[in-house]
C-alpha cells in the first residue's frame, strides 16, 4: 500500500519533471524564432502541410471539390486536430505549439510513472524521463508542429491504461476501459498508419494477464477490439464506402515502401527517378509515374497497389541486396546518429545553444536497453518483456518497411526508455553483487562479464558505430535550402498581404496571387483562382500551364484536353510557350492521355 508520503514524494518528482519539460521546451520555442524554416515553416513540407490542411478543414471544404492540401496527407486526425485548436484558440502558432508543449510535458510525467510502476525503482524513474526531458529530438519535434507529440502521449497513454494494475473491475469499468483502449488505438491509427500492429500487442498482453478472471478479459477486450477493427476497415475501405468525387488522405504507403526498396536505396530517403520528393511528388506525381508505365489512367488506390506490387517485385527479384537493406535499416534504427528526414538536429544544432547540449542522441538508452531485456528475462517478467519488445519491433517493422529518419523512428524512444530503466537497475544490482563478493571472484567477474558487460559493448557497437559518412553533408546542404525557401516564403507572405488589403481586384493582382499562392504551396487556394480566371477565357503562359499541371495533379485529362481546345481558339502561339515549361512526369502525361486527344 503506498503511503501519504510516498505519494507527495512522487508528486513532487512528476511536477518537477513537467516543469523541466516545459522550461526547456518553452526555451526552444523563442530561441528557434531566428532559425528561418522554424519561424516560418517551410512552404509544401510537413508542419506547414499540416497547417494549412487544418485551415481548409476549419473552413468548412468538403470533398466536392478538390482541395490539394488534405488530399496530400495520409492520416486525418493531426489535421482535425490543429483545425479545432484554430477553430477554439485561433491561428497562432506560437500557441499551438505551447499546447504541444504541455502535451510533451505530460508524456515526460507518464514515463516516470509507468517506469515507477514496471521497473519499481523511483531513482531509475526519475533518471530516465530527466533524460527523457532533455533529449535533442524530443525537445524539437515537441516544440514544432509536428503530430510526433501527440502520436507519443497517446502510445503512452495506452501503455499506462493495459500496465494498470486493477482488482476485480465492475462490468461497467471493464467494458469502459476496453472501450478507451479501442478508441485510443484508433486515434493512434489515424495519426499515424504504421501503428496498426500495435493493436496485436496490446490485445495479446491483455489476454495473456495473469490473476484476471476470464469474464474480465473479455469485457475488456470485445470493445477494445470491435472499435479498432471496424475503425480500421472503415478508413481502409474508405474511398469504396463514401464514394467521394475528391477524396481526401490519399494513400501513400505503396510509394514509401517503394522509396525503401529500389534500386539505389541506402536506408534513409532516397529519392525516385521522376517523383519530386514532396508531399506532392509522394500523391500526385507517383500516381502520375504509376499512370505512365501502365499506360492508363489509375485512381490513387490503383496507384498505392501498383508500388506495393513493384516493391514486392524488387524484393523477389533482388533477395540479396533486400537483405542488406534490411540489415542497414535495423542498424541505423538503433544508432546514436540522428537521420536526417525534412529537417537535420545536426545543421539545427549550429542556430541552437539548447539543442546542441548533450546527450544527442538514444546511444545512452539503446545500450542499456539490451540489459533491460536481460533483466526481465532473468525476473521472468516474459509478459512484460512481449509487450515492450513487441511494440519496438513493430516500430522496428515499419521503418524497415519504408525508411529510417529520425521521426519516423522516435517512438523507439518510448518502450526504449522503459528497457532501459530495466538495464540500469539490472546494471547496478549486478553490479552491488559483484562487489559483495556472494560468490568466488573469478566466478563473480565471468558472469560480470557476460552478463553486464558484453551486452554493454554490443549494443554500445549497434549505438554508435559511424554509418552514413558519406550522405551526411548532403544532408546538412538540403537543411540549408529549407532556410532559404523559408526566408523567400516571409517575403511572399508579407507581399501577399499587401495585395489581399488592396482595393484593386484588377486581372493582373489575380494572376500575382495565384503566383504567390502557387509558390507558398497554397496549392487549393491558387487553383480556385486559376481556374476562375480560366473560366472567363483569361489566359497567361505561366498561369495556363500552372493550371494545367493541377488538372494532370487531379488526373483530370479530359478538362487538360478541353484547355488546350480552349487555348487553340483564342491563342494557338500559346501552346507551345506552355507545353514548353513541362517537365519530366508532366510531359510524359501529356504525351499520353492529352496531345492525341488534343483538335
């Protein structure tokens, strides 16, 4: 029974750990205002995407007419979820990502109590979420707008529920905490797809509990599994079931399980012949490359299942080189090394004092990991074991499916914290035994040995073996770019507020806009005005192959065939000033399915 005192202690322990969390966090947030991609988002990637795809939901859009924004992420909720917060508390980014701050922040707290709980051992708690607190990845991606935060307190907010434990429940309260478990692992999978295996994990340690009552388990689990299940089926068979005209969170796995297997890939990104690698090189123009090899049109679902099969078919083909792929992947899964994905710690580092402190990386919790899985081996906590294990592999799984960066693996963080809390206890326990001397010494320091400090050197060999010499400037010169295209973004930002507080509606301001619109990647609101203003039979080089380039985003090619009827009536020179300005994918589908059509 925990006393009156052990409760206030751990009380003062979490608030402190909330207050650090959010002292630092809160640091980050006004030191990275003079880091240009932070204070203004970089047009067209992800938390600028995010971003304006909450403001279209916000606005009420629906799928009768296109809009790029939301078509071009593949999860709803992060996207809602900003939308509620613009909706409830306006459009301030600087309060959104506080909110985002104190979301983190309880996240800290809960890995304090659950390591509290599954490790008991208070020290090895608070050891492990300060250095939760302090880690440079988490610092960042909780203090941007990045759906990572929540994705993480809800992973968290799980574990704490199934790790509870209960004496015997009412029907009520079961049925109640199988229908949070289900509706918690459903927003997992709509913030993030790859989380389905989670479901498997959870389902199994709860049917495994030792202790609860048959009747229990089930009340629990029959809500918790018919709320995942139907939920997953329903977002999977989605587009078949609503039959919208444009649907919205086009699938986009096919294409990134591609970007993992092809010839030329390393691990990390690598970029696909003729598919820009950008969201909308990931929907539109993969879709558009899918079209050119098979030589007819494809909904975004034909395009998905077309990069599985190709996928499918570089692994048969090449088992070899999939192979080392696989074993690449894993290896930098576990490395101290931050993979670059849209944004580099490592170039960040040079603008930012807080995250350049240490430690930079999961070396630390990667190597005491292994012993934490020794530790529950040894305690014989095997259901415990499955499920942390279980949960790293499925993260494990899905970067090997796909690719590794460092977001897309910073879940590890979370069952890595909770081995590890297990490595350190094991760690001094085995190593206060050796200096008690309860054995002979010789025998005391070979089991020492194996015991302790092999694991150590290997997973310290796995934690910080130096991998991608090569590619690591490459990405320090792509985070570079991202400040550019963030400076030149403020600048249109400023100049399109000038031209929106105008009087002027003239012709010429509409076309600037559509530019602008165009260049931020504010891709619904640009196409509205280009097709108005194509509507009433206005024409303009730049403009009309801007347009037509949405038509072919859309796979729309018969309004494409329309436009250049249109452009042939009024001004035939123009054809070739636009199909001039075509390029790669765009040309190709020109070529196919518009300029045999054209009259």
């Amino acid at each position: 029974m925990i006393t009156a005192e052990a409760q206030q202690i751990n009380f003062k322990y979490c608030a402190f750990i909330f207050a650090v969390a959010c002292i630092i966090r809160l640091a980050f947030v006004i030191e990275s205002f003079s880091i240009p991609a932070i204070r203004t988002p970089t047009p067209g990637l992800d938390v600028d995407l995010n971003w304006q795809a909450a403001r279209i939901i916000a606005s009420g859009a629906s799928t009768d007419e296109p809009y790029f924004e939301p078509m071009m992420l593949s999860t709803p909720l992060y996207s809602y979820w900003l939308a509620l917060g613009q909706k409830l508390i306006g459009d301030s980014m600087f309060i959104h990502r506080i909110i985002n701050i104190l979301i983190a922040s309880m996240s800290a707290v809960l890995i304090f109590i659950l390591v509290s709980r599954l490790v008991q051992s208070r020290w090895a708690a608070f050891t492990f979420s300060f250095m939760w607190t302090i880690l440079p990845s988490l610092i960042y991606f909780d203090s941007t707008l990045h759906k990572s935060a929540l994705e993480i307190f809800i992973l968290i907010s799980v574990l704490y529920i199934v790790t509870k434990k209960r004496s015997h429940l009412s029907a009520f309260n079961s049925v109640l905490t199988g229908s949070l478990v289900g509706v918690l692992l459903t927003a997992l999978l709509f913030i993030q797809l790859n989380t389905f295996l989670y479901a498997v994990i959870f389902f199994v340690y709860i049917a495994a509990g030792k202790g609860v009552a048959k009747k229990e388990k089930f009340r629990i689990l029959l809500p918790a599994v018919m709320i995942f299940t139907v939920s997953f089926l329903f977002f999977q068979f989605r587009n078949d079931l609503l039959n919208q005209r444009y649907p919205w969170f086009l699938p986009t796995k096919g294409v990134h399980t591609f970007i993992g297997f092809h010839k030329g890939a390393h691990g990390t990104y690598h970029q696909i012949k003729d598919i820009p690698p950008w969201p909308y090189g990931h929907t539109f123009y993969s879709r558009m490359n899918a079209e050119i090899q098979a030589q007819h049109p494809m909904t975004p679902d034909d395009s998905d299942r077309f990069y599985l099969r190709q996928t499918l078919n570089f692994i048969i083909s090449n088992p070899a080189e999939t192979l080392g792929l696989i074993s690449t992947k894993a290896l930098l899964f576990f490395n101290n090394y931050e993979v670059k994905g849209i944004d580099d710690l490592y170039y960040i580092n040079k603008k930012s004092l807080i995250l350049s402190l240490p430690p930079r990386g999961l070396g630390l919790f990667v190597m005491f990991a292994g012993l934490g899985v020794l530790r529950l081996l040894y305690l014989k906590k095997y259901r415990q074991g499955f499920l942390l294990c279980g949960i790293l592999g499925c993260i494990l799984a899905s970067n090997i499916m796909t690719f590794v960066t460092w977001r897309y693996r910073l879940l590890n963080i979370v069952p890595l914290s909770l081995l590890a809390a297990h490595g350190l206890k094991f760690f001094c326990d085995r190593t206060l035994d050796l200096f008690t001397l309860r054995k002979p010494v010789m025998t005391s320091l070979i089991t020492y040995a194996l015991l302790v400090l092999l694991p150590l050197t290997a997973c310290g060999w796995i934690a910080y073996r130096p991998v991608l010499e090569k590619e690591r400037k490459g990405f320090f010169t792509r985070s570079s770019a991202n400040d550019r295209l963030s400076m030149a973004a403020a600048s249109r930002i400023s100049r399109l507020s000038e031209l929106e507080s105008m009087d002027a509606d003239t012709i010429s301001v509409k076309w600037e806009k559509a530019f602008l619109l165009n260049a931020l990647h504010r891709h619904s609101e640009a196409y509205r005005i280009l097709k108005n203003l194509h509507e009433k039979g206005l024409m303009h080089p730049y403009g009309t192959y801007k347009y037509l380039v949405y038509l072919f985003w859309l796979g729309d090619y018969q309004r494409a065939v329309q436009l250049f009827s249109s452009i042939s009536l009024q001004n035939p020179l123009m054809i070739p000033e636009v199909t001039r300005q075509l390029q790669g994918v765009e040309k190709k589908v020109y070529r196919l399915f518009v300029e045999p059509y054209r009259t």
